[in-house]
C-alpha cells in the first residue's frame, strides 16, 4: 500500500487555485492563502484583491523584478497584472463591505464543521495577534474558503465540532483546503470531497477532532 505524503503549502495552494472559476474577483488573506496567486496561468482572468488597495494583484515577482513599493496587505512583494489598478485603502473596504468580492481566502487556526473560523489568538507569540480586516471579509465575501494545515506542529486537530480560539465569523466558511484533502461545509458538517492518494478516511478522521463524512 502506497503510504501517503502531506502535501507542501505550494501544493495546497496550487489546489486550491484550480477551484477559482474565471472572472471571480478573490481576497487573498497573510500567510498560505498568499501563494495562491502564483498559481493561476496568466491566461486565466481571476483579479486577485488585498485590502491595502490593490485589485489585479500577480504573482511574486522574482528577486531582480521587485518593485519595493508594490506589497500585498501582509507586506509581501508582489506584481500587478495588466488591467490592474491601485486605490485608497477606504476604496479597498468599501469593495469587501459592499459584498463586490467573490470570493475570500483566509488561514485559520480551526474551522468548526458548523463554518465558525478561528483565525487570530490573543497569545502574544501568536502571528495573528488581532483580528485585523479578516472580520470584514469573512462578512462581505459572497464565499470564504479557509486553508490550513490539517493539524498543528504537536498534532491538534485544526478540523474541529468548535473553536476553542477566539471566533472571527460565525457560519461562513464553505470549504476547507488541507494538505490531507478538501472538505466542504454543509448542513451535515465536514463532507469530504478528496483525499490526496494513498489516504484513506479513517487515517483522515484519526486527525480530526470533527466526524469527516463520505461524499
């Protein structure tokens, strides 16, 4: 039996990517969600949106492309693509509270299989130590999806029946990308809809603190 290997925080992104339909204007919050747009083809149109007031966003650039006063809303260096646009930072929030964003894409510490998203702590050696425009986009997003690492460092379960952290949104999250899988957020709770190869739903379950149920 072919033992099965997580996937890489590039791979989780470049998975997620290939869900994006065409024409959907997509929020990308810090951290994994930023990696996203380095992996959508340039011949597909998905205007990628941060809150600091950028619509059009392209990927990393390399290290001799750099434009040092082009950064994404997690100080990240970044491109525009063509068509791209830049505008206030009130422009930006006028956009994700007016329910104009297609789609936003967060980190989160968990994810209850009710669609609660716990993505900042109170820690003072968290990284997301407040709750910043997460709230926001979480309620002005016709669709959040969250992407994670299935469990911490020491093996928590991320895929949880509550959020033990501070909640950011109730109710909002559809689907949740991992590098154990995808599983979308019904009125059952967590349904699976892929495992990467080689795992199977009871290993997947094994590391989940919610009941994972088959599609």
């Amino acid at each position: 039996m072919q033992e099965s290997k997580p996937l890489a925080r590039t791979a989780m992104a470049a998975r997620l990517a290939r869900d994006i339909p065409d024409g959907w204007a997509v929020n990308l919050g810090i951290g994994i969600p930023t990696l996203v747009a380095d992996y959508v083809p340039v011949e597909r149109e998905v205007l990628f949106h941060s809150e600091n007031g950028i619509l059009g966003m392209g990927p990393a650039p390399p290290p001799e492309a750099i434009e040092p006063w082009l950064i994404n809303a997690g100080k990240q260096h970044v491109t525009l693509r063509t068509g791209g646009s830049y505008f206030h930072h009130a422009d930006s929030f006028a956009m994700i509270r007016g329910g104009h964003l297609d789609l936003c894409v967060l980190g989160a510490f968990e994810v209850a299989e009710n669609g609660d998203i716990a993505n900042w702590a109170t820690g003072g050696n968290e990284t997301a130590p407040a709750v910043g425009g997460a709230m926001d986009l979480a309620a002005g997003a016709k669709q959040l999806w969250a992407i994670m690492e299935h469990t911490t460092k020491d093996g928590r379960a991320r895929l949880v029946r509550r959020c033990s952290y501070p909640l950011t949104a109730l109710g909002v999250v559809r689907r949740v990308y991992t590098n154990l899988g995808v599983f979308d957020i019904t009125e059952r709770g967590f349904v699976v809809r892929e495992l990467i190869e080689g795992l199977r739903l009871p290993e997947a379950q094994a590391r989940s603190a919610a009941t994972l149920l088959a599609d």
